[in-house]
C-alpha cells in the first residue's frame, strides 16, 4: 500500500538534502564544539554557518539564533525566561487557540500564582484586537501568541498585534513553529521580541528547533548548564541537527515562493472538491489569510476518528487536530474556541500538505473520501438521526 502523507502540520518527511548534510557529523565530524582542539574547532565553524543560514531565512543577526531541542523547548524558554526575568510581571495574556506547548506552560504557570488573559477568536478564528488593547495590565510580563494556527493554519496580523503590545513596552513572543517554511517570515523591523521555530516541520527530523532572541531582550536560560549558545542555552550542541536545520531553512529560503503556489493549488483543489462533493461539509477557519498547505474540513454528523482510521486504511494519513491532542474524544479546544458546533467539530480533519504531495494523490484523496463519510453516516444511527434532522 502506498503511503499518502497529508499530515504535514505534525511532522514532515526529512529532505534528502538535508539528511546528506547532516551524515558527516554522525561518522567523521564528531568533534564537541566546546573543546580546545582543531578537531572541535572545525565543528564550531558548522554550526555558525548554520547559525547564519537559520538567521538569513528570518531576516535576523545570527547571534539573535539559539538553537534548542523543538518548538515546545522554545516555547517553555521564551514565556518562563521572560517572567523569571521580571519577577514584578505577573501577567500574561496568549489567546485561547495556542499550541499545548504554549497553552499548557501558561496553565501551569498560572496555577502557580501568575494571572492569565486567553483571548477568544470568532468563528473564523480570528482576534479581536480590542480584547488585547484592554487586556493589557501594568503587570503584564509577556504576550505570547501563535503566528499560524496548527489546526486550521489561520495566521494571524502578528506585526499589528506587535504594534499594540510594543506601545506597552511588553515583550512580544510569537509561537512561529507552523509559518517558518511556509511563509515569508522577516524579523527585521519588526515588532517581535522572540521567535520559536521548530526543524520537524520544516523538513529536519525531529528534535531540532532555534529560538530567536532579539538583542537585548531580557530573557534567563531555560535549559541551564554549561556556557553553550553564550550561556543562553546550556547542553552540548546537537551538531547534526543543528546543521541539517541550517540546510533546511537554506531549502526553504531558496524555494519557499514556488512551494507556496504548488501546495496552494493542490490544498484548493481537494478543498473545493472535498466541500462541493460531500454535504453538510464545511471549512474550519478562515479561508484568506490562511497557510496554503492546510485545510480543516468538518464532515458533521460522523467521528472524525472514524474517517481517520477508514483513510488510514486506504494509506491516507491525515490528522484529526493536533496530533498532541488526537487519542483523546475531546474536540478540540481550538474548534471550540471559535464556536464550531458539536456535531461538527466532532467530525473535523485536518489536511496539511507539503511539496512531496503529487497531484495523483489528491486525486486519491477527492475519490475516496465522500463515500468514506456516506458509508459512515449511513452506518451510525447518530450521524443518520442528525442528518435527517437537519435536511428536513
Ligand atoms: N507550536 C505549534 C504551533 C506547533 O504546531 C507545535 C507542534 O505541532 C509546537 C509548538 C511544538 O513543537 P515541537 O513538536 O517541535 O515540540
């Protein structure tokens, strides 16, 4: 059976270029970077070439680059080492569609004596920017807010929201794991203050991420040990990662512009196919301003899990939200928070391609799924109750 990965808001496949570039540091370059010798010195030069390469795809200066094991670690490091930071901010304000990386480190801090503003979305899952311009408290340490969300791939006006935090003075931290790669992402003047990108869904393999730290942003190590990344990020460095995710933003730099238009015309053709052919469908979030691989598509009346598994065994892998959340019967807290209804956030998948999808298996894909959903609601005495219902 062939393999048909939709799932790329979860994880990517490794590019071949860049796990070429990695296999030197696995054999003959195994130096440690700290140590004195030539034979570290040598390793050294990589990572600040990869340094450079992460740097030039965010428009940054390489030393505003600290590399960390993934997304979740960039996310912890950036909202806790503010606070620690400033001890007198107690405040918090993210909204209520973050990643769990961000969502649950904000929950946990606020059950250890911090404040939390999450701010709600319409049914679009969109801001209102005037829920941030009156949340904002004298005591508030960090707002922290996704750039695109990994559910429904909406992004958000992260620089006019940067505008009303930087009015403030708060530092301005924005979860980017689902934009960089896929969209134009420039730090120059702009308003964020720290940035989190994660190397597995920009084709490194997993356990890679760099966080960027705008200079003289006041921010305390998360991870603490030796003087690694300027004593910003302690642990030896994870040489080969590091150096495959210096070819993947170099890949993503290059060719980011052409991957956009070919995954957009794939994404809108199974899309408007999928929601044309099947009915009670319906887009998930926004349809401008929206990443162009992703679509959350509900199919009411039938078990998302459900359509899971009978793609699943078609070799179709899709996703049925966050993949941190899916194996639990909970909607999700994303759906939820813009309004979707039951019977439709319970049916919810989410496609997310890449630049490896073909055409061929889009196709697949339009084909097997509306009979997939009317065996499905045939079968389930909710799905033909509810569709009686709201047909009539
Ligand atoms: N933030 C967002 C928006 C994500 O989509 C993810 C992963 O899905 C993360 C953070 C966590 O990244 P990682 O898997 O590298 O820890």
């Amino acid at each position: 059976m062939k393999t048909i990965y939709v799932d790329n808001n979860a994880t990517t496949q490794v590019a071949p270029e860049v796990l070429e570039s990695m296999l030197p540091f696995f054999k003959d370059l195994y130096g440690n970077p700290s140590s004195i010798h030539f034979f570290g010195g040598q390793v050294t030069r990589h990572i600040n070439v990869a340094r450079e390469k992460v740097a030039a795809l965010l428009g940054c200066d390489p030393m505003e680059i600290v590399f960390t094991s993934c997304g979740t670690e960039g996310d912890n490091f950036s909202i806790r080492g503010v606070l620690e930071a400033y001890p007198m901010k107690k405040h918090i304000i993210t909204t209520k569609v973050e990643h769990p990386a961000v969502k649950n480190t904000c929950e946990y801090l606020a059950k250890r004596g911090y404040f939390l503003t999450e701010l709600s979305v319409n049914k679009e899952g969109m801001l209102n920017l005037d829920e941030l311009r009156e949340s904002i408290r004298e005591d508030t340490g960090i707002v922290s807010i996704m750039y695109a969300n990994n559910e429904t791939g909406v992004i958000f006006p992260i620089e006019e929201i940067g505008q009303i935090v930087k009015e403030h003075n708060i530092i301005f931290h924005v979860d980017a794991v689902q934009a960089v790669g896929k969209i134009p992402v420039n730090l120059k003047n702009s308003t964020i203050d720290l940035l989190t990108l994660s190397g597995h869904k920009l084709h490194t393999p997993k356990g890679i991420g760099a966080q960027f730290i705008r200079r003289g942003t006041k921010i305390r190590p998360f991870v603490i040990g030796g003087h690694q990344e300027k004593g910003r990020r302690g642990g030896t460095e994870n040489v080969p990662y590091i150096v495959g995710l210096g070819t993947a933003c170099e890949l993503a730099m290059k060719n980011i512009e052409k991957e956009n238009v070919y995954v957009r015309r794939l994404r809108d053709k199974l899309e408007n196919s999928l929601l044309a052919n099947t009915p009670n469908a319906r887009l998930n979030g926004r349809k401008t301003m929206r990443l162009p691989n992703t679509s959350n598509l509900s199919f009411e009346y039938v078990e998302g899990e459900a359509i899971l598994l009978h793609l699943s065994e078609l070799g179709i892998c899709a996703s049925s939200g966050s993949a941190c959340t899916s194996g639990s019967l909970e909607p999700s807290h994303v759906l939820r928070a813009m309004g979707v209804p039951f019977t439709a956030a319970h049916g919810s998948v989410r496609f997310s391609l890449s630049i490896y999808n073909t055409e061929e298996e889009i196709d697949y894909i339009i084909e097997q799924t509306p009979p997939i959903i009317k065996t499905l609601r045939e079968i389930s005495p909710f799905g033909r109750k509810e569709l009686k219902e709201s047909l009539k």
